[in-house]
C-alpha cells in the first residue's frame, strides 16, 4: 500500500518528486481523480479547492477526472476510481468525509483499490487514514463542526493519526495547543505543516518536508 498524506497537497518540490516515485512513472502516462467530498459542507470561498485541483493540472497527468462519492452511486463512482492510478482526497469537514467514505461503500473497497493505485491525502484526506479520528481533540485545535458524530472511527489503513496545518495562519490554535492536546491521545500522531508529507509504502514511514514537523507518542 502506498498512500502520501499532506496537509496542503502538493505545496512543493519534495512532495511532488516523493508522489513521483510512488507512481513509478511519469505523471504524463498515468490518471488522477480527485475527491472533493469533504469540502461539501465548508462554507464560504473555496479557493483553496481550486488551488488543490489547478496544481494537478499543473502536472501534466495524462488524466485528472473528479469525483464526488456523497453525488454518485457506487456502480459509476467505482468504474472511475479502478480507472485512475492515484487517488486524491483533498481537504474539508472530517467527520463528514469520513461519513460519506463509510455510507457510499468507498470505506469498504478502499483497501482492494489501494493494492495497485497510490493514495494521497489532503488535510482532512490525510486524518480519515488513521485508526481513530479523535475528533473531539482536533475540534480542540481546528474548532471544526462534528458533521457526523458516529464516525470516531477512521479508515484504519495506518496506525497513526496525522494532524495537518501546524503553523497555519488560518489554524492559529493548532500550534498553540497541539503539545496538550497530543497528551490525551493513546495513538502515534504526526503534527506537520502545509510543506510536509508522511509518505507510507507498506510498514515503510518517512516524512518528506520544506518545511516542520514533530511526532508524538
């Protein structure tokens, strides 16, 4: 399984060169899709969005469709996703995403997809990976609304929690509170910034990064 988890998305060199070398060739001759479910319930300019998906066409892949999971069943949704080679979650509301991964079926099938493509994470793309989503503890730092409150479970697919957006002049309490806050929390988490990556390729971790990062517990 190899999965890069961000938490600004492709915000530099390091970070595209790591994703390179997950895909194993040349982002010309392979697909993308990018999922921007989470940011359904974020009100307000979403130029951030259009940042995420402008710098995916910055890069030349040979295909970058999007796909919404919470607007499509299951039966188009999936022939798309079994049709690209790397699969984008971009960023937005946690307990939703994660609530809409669990209630579209992508929870359930992830792991198989997982086998031959590369997951790359953003921001709440990044968090939903993790065993647990803590969500109580990052509402702490981000004071993000819980959409959905039965989705303290996460995806599982590592057993550490990444806690993006570490310096952030949109996430000023982040950074103010992450040393208490980590204290409450009984899994690994790693607190990066917007130029930092925790890349997985299998039991393999490293963290890729321009910018800081600190690992607790």
């Amino acid at each position: 399984m190899k999965l890069l988890l961000t938490s600004g998305g492709l915000e530099n060199q390091m970070i595209i060169n790591a994703l390179r070398e997950l895909v194993g060739k040349d982002f010309k001759e392979a697909k993308l899709v990018f999922i921007p479910t989470a940011a359904n319930v974020e009100e307000g300019d979403k130029g951030w969005l259009i940042k995420d998906l402008t710098k995916c066409q910055e890069l030349n892949f040979k295909e970058v469709d999007i796909v919404d999971v919470a607007a499509i069943p299951q039966k188009i949704w999936q022939k798309r996703l079994e049709n690209a080679d790397v699969i984008i979650v971009g960023g937005g509301n946690t307990s939703y995403l994660m609530g809409q991964i669990k209630k579209s079926g992508l929870g359930a099938s992830l792991s198989e997809l997982l086998r031959t493509r590369v997951y790359v994470g953003i921001s709440a793309g990044s968090m939903v990976v993790a065993p647990k989503l803590k969500e109580k503890e990052m509402q702490r730092l981000y004071e993000e609304p819980i959409v959905d409150d039965e989705t303290n479970d996460g995806l599982g697919l590592v057993d550490f929690l990444v806690v993006p957006h570490m310096n952030s002049p949109y996430f000023p309490r982040a950074a103010e509170l992450i040393d208490e806050v980590a204290k409450d929390i009984d899994i690994p988490l790693f607190a990066i910034d917007d130029q930092t990556a925790v890349k997985v390729v299998d039991e393999d971790i490293k963290v890729v990064t321009e910018g800081t990062w600190k690992r607790f517990n």
